[in-house]
C-alpha cells in the first residue's frame, strides 16, 4: 500500500518544488520591475500617457453603463 514514509518524502518533494518555482516567479518579477522602471526613466513622456489611458480605461471600465 502507501506508507507514512513515502507520503512525507513525497510531501517534502512537493514542498521544494513548490519553493523553487516561488523562487524562479519572485526573481523574475523582480527583474521585469527593474526594467519597466528604466524603460519609464528613459521614456517619461510615454510613461504619463501610457499611465494616462490606463488610468481613463480602468475608470470608463468601472463606471460602466448603468440603466440600459
């Protein structure tokens, strides 16, 4: 059947694979952070606009239609 030893070892396997993955996710966010912000150091102009239309999308989005 299934042993109590398997179950664990099986269980700790899990628990590593499952922290590497959290690690591999954490340092790429990081790494894509740490890019979009040089992108919006470099291009400033471009940033407030993409943020501007972010900003009206989203607002349009959450108002939405009411009534009809």
């Amino acid at each position: 059947m299934f042993s109590s030893k398997k179950a664990r070892d099986r269980a700790e396997d899990v628990q590593e694979t499952v922290q590497q993955l959290g690690e591999d996710m954490y340092s790429g966010v990081r790494q894509a952070a740490g890019q979009s912000c040089t992108w919006a150091k470099n291009n400033p102009w471009v940033a407030i606009g993409v943020g501007s239309l972010v900003g009206l999308l989203a607002g349009i989005y959450l108002t939405g239609k009411k009534g009809d």
